[in-house]
C-alpha cells in the first residue's frame, strides 16, 4: 500500500525537462500533391481559354464595326490679303478656309481631342490655328473655318514661288489639320488615332479680277486612316 502511494507522489511531481515540441501536421502525401498540381493545371487551362475567348471577341467586334477613314473636302477659300512686304522679307495673309469634315461611320461617334489647322506655302509654315475640342455624331458632316492672319518671314523659295503664281493669279496653299481623335461607340471610347487631313487648294488672287472671276474650285482632302 505504501509502494502505491509512493507511485502517485512521483507523478505528481513537476516536470523540469527539456520542452515538449507541438505535434506537426504531417507532410503532404504524393496523393495531396497531385491533386494541387491538378488544380493548378485546371486553373491555368480555364484562364487560357477565358482569354483566347476575350481575343475572339474583341477581333469579331473590330472586323464587323472595322471604322471607315473620316473625309474632308475644302468648301472655300478666300485671301483678302497676301503679299509680300517690308522688301519681299515677310509675308503677310488673310485667309479663311472653309473645311467639311464628314463621319460616315454607322456605329461610331467621333470625339476631337486635339484639332489644329496649319497652312503653308512654298513647304513653309505662315499659319496656324488651334481649333476648340469637339464631338461629331454618327454619319454626320461638321464644318470648321479656320481663319489665318498676320505675318510670316518671307524665305527665298516662297519669294521665287510667289512672283510666278503672282502672274498666274492663283496662289497653291496647302492645309493641313493635326487630329487626335477617340471613336465612341455606346459608352465604349476606343483608342486613340491621329488621322490627319492634307488639302492642297489653289486660290485665286484677290487683286486679279480674272483670277477672282473664275473663283475658287472646291478640293477633297486626303485623310488619313484610322490606325
């Protein structure tokens, strides 16, 4: 009865060993670790597909609502001024063009976040214009009259160019307007293109009464397409 006793006292003495370590999830078995690389590979597959389907798609829309070049055609042209002064070094001009801009898309607004009109003469810059922002609705034509004033230096080729079309009484000026432009199409913008316009017109000289007799012949532009 005494050994008994003795038994139960050691036991419930404290224990002042070395800490007994937390049992650990055993490792993953070969069977756990196909079924992850299964559900990796499923995962991977259906993603895959998910994107091809979206590419699909977005290549179907742009083939059916593929959008159709902008075109533009110069209406008028008329140069109250255009000379050149202080000894044939400048030249200075008065010319309001008018310019249609025609959206012949079915599906597709178009929105001007950037239009500026630049004319030249002889390759030479004399004018610029900055033009307000704007949005074109489908299938619609919309005019802009860009108006350039002032003075240019007069280089040597615009001075040689100018005496000849002097005679001729129509002076060649070429156009050009910088777009930058989004397609809309529901609530959807596209992304950005820079389709720019290039008209070359000729205009009759304003103090030539022949020249002015004839008038100005309306001019299509060359557009560029959306890409």
């Amino acid at each position: 009865m005494a050994s008994h006793e003795h038994k139960i006292n050691h036991l419930d003495q404290p224990y002042y060993g070395p800490p007994i370590p937390p049992p650990t999830d055993p490792a993953p078995t070969g069977i756990e670790r196909r079924d992850a690389y299964t559900l990796f590979c499923l995962a991977f597959r259906v993603l895959t597909l998910v994107l091809i389907a979206l590419g699909v798609v977005v290549l179907v829309l742009w083939l059916v609502y593929q959008p159709t070049r902008l075109k533009a055609y110069v209406d008028s042209a008329s140069l109250t001024r255009f000379d050149l002064v202080d000894n044939g070094t400048r030249l200075q001009f008065n010319l309001t063009v008018g310019v249609s801009i025609r959206n012949p898309n079915r599906k597709q607004a178009v929105l001007y976040r950037r239009l500026e009109a630049v004319a030249l003469y002889g390759g030479e810059q004399f004018g610029y214009v900055d033009l307000p922002q704007m949005r074109q609705e489908r299938k619609s034509t919309t005019e802009i009259r860009p108006s350039f004033q002032g003075q240019a230096p007069g280089a040597g080729v615009v001075v040689a160019l100018f005496g000849r079309e002097k005679e001729d009484g129509f002076f060649n000026i070429n156009v050009k307007l910088h777009t930058r432009v989004c397609l809309k199409f529901i609530i959807v913008n596209s992304v950005e293109y820079r389709p720019d316009v290039d008209c070359y017109i000729r205009v009759p000289d304003p103090t030539n009464a022949t020249a002015m007799a004839h008038g100005f012949a309306p001019t299509q532009c060359h557009v560029d397409d959306f890409s």
